[in-house]
C-alpha cells in the first residue's frame, strides 16, 4: 500500500480527534493523556491543537494518509520547554490494521525526524517509549534511536518509567 505522509492541516480537527481518540483507546500507556479526558474536550480544544500543529514553526503533527483517504496514523514533533536543546517526537500511532514492515510508521518517523531537523535549531532529538512496550523500543532502535540510560516516571502512573530514546545521527558536531 501506498501511504500519502504529510502535515496535518488546520481544518483537520475531526480526523485528529477520531484518530487520537482511537490511540488512546488502543495504547494508552504510549500517551499522557487519559481517554476520558481527551474526549471530554470540546471541540473548540481540539479545533486549537490542529491549528498549532498545522501552523507553528517549530513543531507539527505528521499523518499518513491512506488510500482511501483515511487517516491510519500519526506522529508529532515539537521542542520541549522543559528541556532546552531537545527536540521531541510524540504521539507516533498507527492504527492495527496499517502496522508492520509494509505500513507507514518509517516514513512517519522519517518525515517528524526531517522535520525537527528542518525547523528547531535543537542538537538533539529524543522520544518516550513506556516500559512495558519494547515492540517500539525495538522498532525505534531499527531506525537509529539509541537508549540514552535515561528514564523519567509515567505521568499518568509515576511508579512505571519512560524510557528515554535519542536519535544518534540527528546532528553532527556543531562547529
């Protein structure tokens, strides 16, 4: 299958709400908002994130596309404020039926990678995989993310860790 990746647009809020809610349902441990809480929002929340992330310089959400014109699946990258010089990939989801080698999750991480490389001036590039999914530590070890020994406790049960990811060949030297 072919997979059109590209950034969400502004007025894409549904598809961004169904799909998310759909991640949450489906892997609730690789985010940090609960289900309830995210589809509490009102439209108008999920209206404003699609325009941040649709227009903001430094960060955006990324969709595959399907052929039939279905989203079947995400991945988001942005700056962390609390960590000055990282950028962050987030909220990678594909949906079951589009997941394996031949679905649209590489070319996902590619485009949020290409992304933070094109529009942050960060020298490093990291991402969060719960402890409990080493399917995703694995797949973003194939792609050249590397353990970093760091870990920091799941918002949403601080007894569980995060373990922390950095892509290795995200930026030479700094000269």
């Amino acid at each position: 299958m072919i997979y059109d990746i590209r950034r969400m647009a502004a007025g894409e809020w549904r598809q961004l709400r169904a799909i998310r809610l759909e991640a949450l349902q489906d892997s609730p441990t690789a985010f940090s908002t609960p289900l309830a809480e995210a589809t509490a929002f009102s439209d108008a929340v999920w209206q404003e994130e699609a325009a941040r992330e649709a227009h903001s310089a430094s960060s955006a959400t990324l969709v595959a596309i399907g052929e039939a014109g279905d989203w079947v699946g995400t991945a988001a990258v942005a700056p962390l404020a609390d960590v000055p010089d990282h950028a962050h990939v987030h909220a990678v989801y594909v949906t079951p039926a589009h997941r394996g080698a031949s679905g649209p999750a590489a070319a996902l991480m590619a485009a949020a990678i290409r992304f933070a490389s094109d529009h942050t001036d960060a020298p490093w590039l990291t991402l969060g995989v719960h402890e409990d999914n080493p399917r995703a530590r694995a797949f973003y070890r194939k792609l050249g993310f590397a353990e970093t020994g760091k870990a920091i406790p799941y918002v949403l049960n601080p007894s569980q860790t995060v373990h922390i990811l950095g892509y290795q060949d995200f930026r030479g030297p700094r000269r």
